[in-house]
C-alpha cells in the first residue's frame, strides 16, 4: 500500500512539472506570436516607407533628366 502512495505521489508531482512545463511553453508561444506580429506590421511599414522612397526617387530622376535636357 505504502509502494502504492508513493507511485500515486510521483505521478502527481510529474503532473504537475508538466502542467507548469505546458503552461510556460504557451505563455512564450503567446510571447513569440505576439513579437511576430509586432515584426510584421513593422515590416509593413518598412515596405511602404519603400515604396514611397522609390516613387520620391523616380520623381527626383525624372526631374532631373527634364532639367538636364
């Protein structure tokens, strides 16, 4: 019976090491999603801020070919 306890015993404790393991692997999963987000939108802005600076530069180019002509 005493043999009995002490597997019931181990087996809560490992229960509850892996819930503990579980519930912080979700929480950096929630951490990572959340900063991959954050990386796209950032990345959404960089490619509009890209876009803007190209057309800005084929305004310059063109700009300058009218002048030079």
């Amino acid at each position: 019976m005493q043999d009995l306890m002490l597997q019931l015993e181990t087996a809560r404790e490992e229960r509850v090491s892996a819930l503990k393991e579980f519930m912080r692997l979700k929480n950096e999963l929630a951490r990572t999603q959340r900063r991959c987000d954050e990386l796209r939108a950032e990345n959404g802005g960089l490619k509009q801020a890209l876009l803007v600076s190209e057309t800005e530069l084929q305004t310059l180019h063109a700009y300058a070919g009218e002048i030079a002509q």
